[in-house]
DNA sequence: CCTTGAACCTCAAGTTACTTCAACTTGTAT
DNA sequence: ATACAAGTTGAAGTAACTTGAGGTTCAAGG
C-alpha cells in the first residue's frame, strides 16, 4: 500500500495542498489517517478520488455537483443514468458556452484585422476603431484619419 | 434620448440590478444620472457600456482587465494600436479558452456517448462507467452487467 | 546528537465577483 | 386612497479557494 503525505497527494492530482485540506473541512475527502506526529497519510483511493474530484472542478462542475457525482461513485445502488444526465445538462451548458465564445473569437479576430489594415499609418485622436468593441458601430470601416 | 431605470437597464443587458449598483460601486460604470426621487437614469451610452462589460465577463476576463479596456475606449488620447495590441493578447486567451472548453467538450460528450451505449439496458450495480471519471480505467467499455 | 530547513499542522482572515437581506422610499395603476 | 411593484442604502452572505501567522515534525548534514 502506497502512503502518501499531502504533499505528495498534491504533486500527484495537480491540487494545492491547502486546496486538500479545504476539500477535507468541507468533506468532499475523507478524513485520511494520521501517522505519529499528525501528519495526513493518504492512500491510492485517496489518488484516484481526488483525480475524479479535480477533473470534474475543471470542466466546471460546482462543488455540490461534485459532491452528487462522487456520491453516487460511491453509492453503486444508484443508478449510473442519474450521473449520465448530470453530464449531459452540464454538456448543453458548455455547448452554449462555446458557441458564446466562438462569436467573440470571430469578432476580436476582426476587430485585431481592421486595426492592422487601418492603423498601420500611426494612430491619431479620432480613431474609431474602439467604437466597435462597444458596439456603437458595425465592425469595419475609416480608422485613424489624423484630424 | 432613451432614459431608462435601473430595471430597464438590467433587462436589456441581462444583468441583475444589484450587480449594476455594484459595478457602479467598483467604479466600472459611472455614476447616473438622479431623477426627482434619487432614481437612477440611464442613457444608451450606459446600455452599450454595460452590454460591452457583461460580454467580456461572461468571457472569463476579470473585472480588472475589462477595466483596461473600458478605460481605452473611454480615453482616445491613448493610442488604438494600444487598443489592437491589447484586443490581440485578449483574443490569445480566448482561443486558449476555446480549445480547452472544446477538449472539455468533447469528454463530457464522450462520456454520455457511452452512457447511452452502455446503460440502456438498465443500471447494474457493477456499472463502470463512473470510473472513466476517476481514471480508473481508459473511457469506452462494458457497463451495466447486472452481475 | 544537534541543528537547519523543508514540509507539515491549525485557525483565521483575505479574495473575487457577486447575491441576498432588511428596512425604507418612490412610482404607478386602479 | 391604497396597494404593490420597483427603487434606495448599507451590511452581510456565498463559492471556492488562497494566504498568512505562528507553531510542530521530519530528513539530512556536520
């Protein structure tokens, strides 16, 4: 049986280990046993919850959702269709997010073109190209007619 | 001139009211104009402003950097290539975002792929599938034997 | 054996970006 | 006139951590 202090648990899953404690406190991880001097030991199950717990916080889900998904890793009566669902609201969640995302990609894309086509003679007070971040005006057009 | 309250404000930016008074707070919106009775009146420079913030925020960049940018299209002595350059560093982070939010993507949806592959026949309590998550074993296999 | 420095401990407070609440005032519709 | 929705303020609460203070414990070198 591998034995693990926090520090190397943290190393191992790509978490702070204040983050470890944390998830303790809130009891999202199990108190772990303690060797002589009080410190934390941790085992491979230890490992692999943690993985589970950190790729599910960095595709977003929230500390409760987390806390459903593991129950239910834990609780094998349960069925495995309620953590189906639970991925697929979260996927239609991301879906949106990045469609989102895309339009922005396209117009700061844009808007980043017409400034390198438009600026290029040296930028003067009247420019206007920042009107289109704010959307005052459709991107593309004049830009930086010096007065 | 539009003059809007508050309420009309948040509904046509999708912000809640409280956050207005917030960002007000924090200095990223101006303050309003006052009606008789100390109400808040907004102008369409204020929508624009405001719609302007909430894009970047729902994009994941921070309070402090949609700061600098306002504060660029608010100030016009400050040069547009400033502007370009810092429009480019954004849409760097945005296309990292991107491609991390279309990997993410694609996990979750291939964890649901197999979810509805492998599960349709009814929940066991040797399913599997919830270790892919935990990385216990590579996604995509049997699931759902019901002992 | 002793010391030194890294790693660990606990508990408290700080951070970001809001949201919610209480207690009150104003605006609007009947 | 009377509701009642929408607005006001200031303070406190929330999520999910991070940072800091002040004190142990562990492993290595002299």
């Amino acid at each position: 049986m591998a034995s693990h202090r926090i520090g190397a648990l943290a190393e191992r899953t790509g978490t702070n280990a204040a983050t470890i404690r944390y998830y303790e406190g809130i009891g999202l991880l199990p108190r772990p046993d303690r060797q002589e001097g009080n410190q934390r030991r941790y085992g491979d199950d230890d490992v692999r919850r943690l993985t589970f717990i950190r790729r599910c916080r960095d595709f977003g889900f929230s500390i409760e959702q987390v806390r459903t998904l593991t129950s239910l890793v834990e609780d094998r009566s349960r069925s495995c269709l309620e953590a189906r669902d639970l991925a697929h609201a979260h996927l239609v969640a991301v879906r949106t997010k990045l469609r989102e995302l895309r339009a922005l990609e396209k117009s700061i894309a844009q808007f980043v073109e017409v400034c390198d086509a438009e600026c290029v003679g040296g930028p003067g007070p009247d420019c206007v190209i920042l009107d289109d971040l704010s959307g005052k005006r459709p991107i593309a057009s004049s830009c930086c007619g010096t007065a």
